[in-house]
C-alpha cells in the first residue's frame, strides 16, 4: 500500500503490539476518529501469537493511514526503535497497544508544540481502572518548563513518569541523534529514553489536556514478583552514570535509587533470592544518607523504608499476611 507523502505537519503515531487481540481495537478505532487527519499510524506486531496481527491487518486494508511491520518477538523496545526507523512524519507520538486517547489529542498535542515552538509537549492524563477513568492532575501550571523542572518531574516516584506515551516529540531530535530504547531493558525503557531526548531541547512545554486514557489491565500483576521488574534498578544505575545530569538530579536519582532497592530486598524475602537480596540491601546502605536526606520522600516514606531495609521479614508477613 503506498504510504502517505510526508509533509511538514505529518504525525508519526507508533504502537508496539504483542498478544493484545481484545484491546488492540479499540486502540486503533481511537486513533482514526483523530479530528486531525494528517498522520501515519504504524502499527509494529512483535511477534504475536493470537489474533492482534490480523485485527491490524484488517484496518491496513481499510485505512491509507495505517502500516502494519512484523517481527520476531524482540520486546516492545525493539518495536519502538522499528517503528522509528519505519516513521516519515515530523513529530512522533508513542500509543500503548492497550491505551486509547480522545478525538481531539493529536491537534491538541500539536497545536501545542506549534504555538509555543517546544521539542517537546508533555500532558496530563487518565487511568482507567474497570471502565472508570481516574484524572492524574499535576501541581504543574501551563506552560514552559526548564530542563531541570522536567527532570525533577520526571525523576520523581509521585510525578508524571519518564513515560513515553502522553507526549509528542520532533522526529528530527531523534534521528539526529540516534536515539533508541535499550532493548536490554525490560521496564523503565521509557525513563532512559525521555531523559536521553531531554539533553537535546531547550523548550519543554507542559499541558493540563487529559487526552490520553492509560488502562490498567490486571492490578494484581503490582502484587506479584516479576523478576523482569528489577530492571528499573539497571535503569538508575545507567542514569548515574551520565555525567551530563546535575548535582541536584544525581542526588535525586540517587535517593530513588535507594528506594527502589529496599523495596525490591523486601518483596523478594520468599523465595531463593538470597544473592540479590544481599546486593540490594548493600547498594540501599552503601546510598542510604542520600534517602534520607532527599526531600521527595515523606517522612512516613522514610520510616517504611527503614523498617523494610532491617525488618524486612516482619514488614513482608504483615503486608502479605504470609506465614514464612
């Protein structure tokens, strides 16, 4: 099918699927109903062994607008960087495969970052949990944000994420260069990939428009030990390393950090993971002043955090109600 002629306002939208046969449509349906009709949505099946593949066929064959690319199952990181590769617009919105977003956000999003000439817009959005839609409002105002505003947001357990969804960027600042999601990275992808782009804009705008509906599938999953979930501890480690971040954001980075290791050295008490455990709780003590001294933590945070790090045992069995 030819693709559409790219233009200057054209809006790449990509969505990662795999094995998501009954929200898929609705993701799709979501975004065809755009009042702004000038984009490509590329639709990446990563390897998906139920239906998805043939519900994007079927809407390729229906709409110019939409591209559907296969792959091996590689994650939905090397999906986003297929669909970069793949992307001729000038902006680029990321979907998530289960998402849906309101008629009107692709106009808004870009009249936005047209209006206030920013490389990147970020917004607030929704959660739907059971078809109830839950607002997520910021303490932001509208408007300009510095480099170390947005970091400060975006580096912060109870802000709006490092989350690629809910924003749109210039294609041009990706390209150039070369940015892409670390396909070894199973969660927090997106944290690494946004503070990446951040290092290149010097207008950031932000956006009370709650235009995206980010779905909650199955809360239970938050309960569950998921080894694949201790990647966000690799993805701290990489940003301290970068050089480029400021004292204020390292040291920021550095209290999450330590937050994120308590709580995973509690959560894997059952079980045999005596090894990690250890090197979690050495790196939260090693970095432990830096918790306690980070204001972004409240002080029943804090005392939570002290009874995991040294009566994680105790803490486990009254939170799980589990005989160990």
């Amino acid at each position: 099918m030819q693709r559409v002629e790219n233009s200057e306002d054209l809006i790449s939208i990509i969505v990662p699927v795999y094995n998501v046969e009954d929200y898929i449509s609705k993701t799709i349906e979501s975004v065809l109903k755009q009042t702004y009709l000038n984009f490509e949505l590329i639709l990446i099946d990563d390897g998906s062994i139920d239906k998805s593949r043939d519900i994007c066929k079927k809407f390729e064959a229906i709409d110019k607008r939409v591209f559907v690319f296969f792959q091996n199952n590689r994650g939905v990181s090397a999906a986003r960087n297929t669909g970069i590769s793949k992307s001729r617009g000038k902006y680029i919105i990321f979907i998530d495969s289960d998402d849906w977003v309101a008629p009107n956000m692709l106009e808004t999003y870009l009249n936005q970052m047209i209006s206030e000439d920013s490389e990147l817009v970020i917004n607030e959005y929704n959660r739907e949990y059971d078809n109830v839609l839950y607002p997520q409002n910021g303490d932001l105002k509208e408007g300009y944000l510095t480099i170390e505003q947005t970091l400060c947001k975006i580096i912060n357990p109870t802000g709006f994420y490092g989350s690629v969804w809910g924003k749109i960027f210039h294609a041009d600042i990706i390209k150039k260069n070369q940015l892409q999601f670390d396909i070894s990275i199973a969660i927090g992808e997106d944290l690494l990939f946004v503070i990446d782009y951040i290092q290149y804009c010097s207008k950031i705008s932000y956006g009370k428009s709650r235009l995206y509906n980010y779905v909650i599938r199955d809360s239970s999953a938050l309960n569950t030990v998921n080894l694949r979930r201790l990647d966000i501890i690799k993805v701290y480690e990489q940003l301290l390393e970068k050089t480029t971040l400021s004292r204020m954001i390292r040291k920021r980075l550095k209290a999450i950090y330590v937050w994120e290791c308590i709580d995973w050295q509690c959560r894997l008490i059952k079980g045999d993971y005596s090894d990690i455990r250890k090197k979690l709780r050495k790196n939260a003590l090693n970095n432990f002043y830096f918790f306690l001294m980070e204001d972004i933590f409240s002080l029943n945070t804090k005392l939570n955090s002290i009874f995991k790090l040294f009566i994680p045992k105790l803490v486990f069995k009254i939170k799980y109600n589990n005989n160990l």
